[in-house]
C-alpha cells in the first residue's frame, strides 16, 4: 500500500471518528494530510476496485467547515 496516494475516504457512518469523540483524531490525521472525508456514504462495494472516479460536489455554505455533499460516480466503460 505504500505506493497508492489517497485523494478521499469514504464511509458509510455518520462521521469518520467514533460516537462522542472529543479529539477528533480520524478527522485530524486524514486532513492534515489533504485527505477528504465523504460520510454518510452507500453501496462503495458496488464500485469496482480500480478505474471509477467519485466526485463530491458540496453545497455552499458560509463561515462552515463542511456541507452535505451530492456525490457522483463515473464507472470505467468497457471494450466496445
């Protein structure tokens, strides 16, 4: 794995951290790193494993952090 660059995370959880955490570490560590967090996420498996791209398109909104996200994916076409 030390040769993948991570561009995003997605999950299917409400947040990438646990429950009542305080710290926030997963939040921290993965955008320290300018990884994207996508939560709330549904059927990745039904993505393949190599070749589709995810965009996150996020709603605007003032002085946040974060917003609800319309995610979309394009799958790989095959030979045709």
């Amino acid at each position: 794995m030390d040769n993948r660059t991570i561009a995003a995370v997605g999950i299917d959880t409400p947040s990438i951290d646990r429950g009542q955490s305080a710290d926030f570490r997963a939040h921290v560590a993965l955008y320290r790193e300018n990884i994207i967090g996508f939560e709330n996420m549904a059927d990745l498996s039904a993505l393949p494993a190599t070749g589709s791209f995810v965009m996150g398109l996020p709603m605007k909104i003032a002085g946040g952090s974060g917003g609800p996200l319309r995610v979309v994916a394009f799958l790989p076409t095959g030979p045709e």
